[in-house]
C-alpha cells in the first residue's frame, strides 16, 4: 500500500489523502447511488449491478503452527484438515462473511472447531501458538512463512479459489479525466507490485465533480495494516 500511495503522490503532487474505516458493503451502496467514482475491493466475484475490471488474482491459504505434525507432510487431504480445530472470523466481517461464502459456493467440507477471534493479527497469533487452523490472504503471511512461525498447507485435489483484486465502478462511469489519470497510475503500480511480490493494495475512489483531486482513503475489507487485513478506498 505505501508504494501505491506514494507512486499517485508523485503523479498528483495535489492530492490530499486521509484514512476512515468503512464496510465494503457501504462501498457498494456508495458506488450504485454515484456517491463516489471507482473502488479497488478483494473479493471472489463482482458485485451485481456494478462494473469491474479485474486486476489480478490473491491467493488464499490455510496456515498453520510449523510444531504441528500435519505441518510436516507435503500436502494433506480435506479430511485430515477437519482434525484440526479451525479459527474463523466474526460473523459480519467482510473477510469471513466471504470465506464462509467460498466454502459454501464451492462445496468445501466445513472445518471442525468453533474458535471465533474478531481480529485477524490475533488469530495469526491463535495459529502461531499452536491453537488450530485458520484462513489468510498468503501475502498476510510472508514474513511469518519466510521467518518459519507459520505454514502454508498444501491441501490434495481441491485448493481454495483464489480471490479478485478488482476496480469496481457504477455501470454509468464517471468521465472525469482525474478518475482516468488514477486509474492507470494504480493499474501500473499493481501491475509492477504484481510482479515482484504477492501484496494487496486496495481501493481508491475520486469525489465526482471536483477541479481538484482531494482523496480520503476508507479501509473496508482485506488488507494488512497493523495486523488486520481490509479494504483500502479513495474519494
């Protein structure tokens, strides 16, 4: 996220950014009643009724404590993984609202175990301590899998769907040339980050009818910072 900031800082020497929390839910109804121009979100499909251009993919990963014996084998069975307790999310966060989701859509077996942390550093730390089993964004985990306190487990047959980073607009986009100079220098910035590292930068939104481009970042679903994971948004 810095290098994305700072990249449009660069370009718009102009713009003033400030960072609020938001759902991306709200950035849905915000973007379908023209409140605000585009977002960047991560999720696993397109909202209905919006634009979106996808950017590129973020994989997910099941991670677990490098102590566990499962820990240890090449890849296991989703039935071996049901013999370990799994850490979820709160119902209404939109991180596990989506997981929930995937595993419903797609037909995963449920995880055993109903160990709920609210907060995402949290249940890294849950895992870590040997705890159980939980889901992450892989680039939320980088570090620890490079400094060996967490796994990546490989799972047989069917992995986990990976998700979208996409720009999402309402069907009626804005003509605004700021809109479109944001607009490529993200998809450049993406597209350079994408090449060197598994990072999440999301979501930027510009105030329609504005001469000049004033920028307040919402967070609303995943993306690391200090230890959580959500959305980043601009407008």
């Amino acid at each position: 996220m810095p290098g994305v900031i700072g990249n449009i800082a660069k370009k718009f020497p102009e713009l003033n950014l400030s960072l609020l929390t938001q759902r991306r839910t709200l950035t849905y109804e915000r973007l379908q009643q023209g409140a605000v121009d585009l977002a960047v979100v991560l999720a696993d499909t397109a909202q209905r009724g919006l634009f979106a251009e996808p950017l590129r993919s973020e994989s997910l990963c099941f991670v677990i404590s490098p102590k566990h014996p499962l820990a240890n084998k090449k890849a296991i069975s989703w039935e071996e993984l049901k013999t370990i307790p799994f850490i979820s999310g709160i119902k209404g966060n939109d991180f596990s609202d989506m997981i929930d989701e995937i595993f419903e859509k797609d037909g995963f077996p449920k995880p055993t175990g109903n160990i709920i942390i609210n907060n995402m550093h949290m249940r890294k730390e849950a895992v870590r301590a040997g705890v159980g089993v939980t889901v992450l964004p892989c680039f939320t985990v980088r570090e620890e899998v490079q400094n060996k306190t967490l796994k990546i487990l490989t799972i047989k047959d069917r992995p986990l769907p990976d998700t979208q980073l996409m720009i999402v607009e309402p069907h009626r986009r804005s003509t605004n040339p700021n809109v479109e100079l944001v607009k490529k220098a993200l998809r450049e910035t993406l597209m350079v980050q994408a090449n060197h590292e598994e990072s999440l930068q999301p979501l930027v939104l510009v105030r329609r009818k504005t001469k000049v481009l004033i920028a307040k970042m919402l967070l609303c679903g995943p993306f690391a910072a200090a230890g959580n994971v959500t959305d980043y948004l601009f407008y």
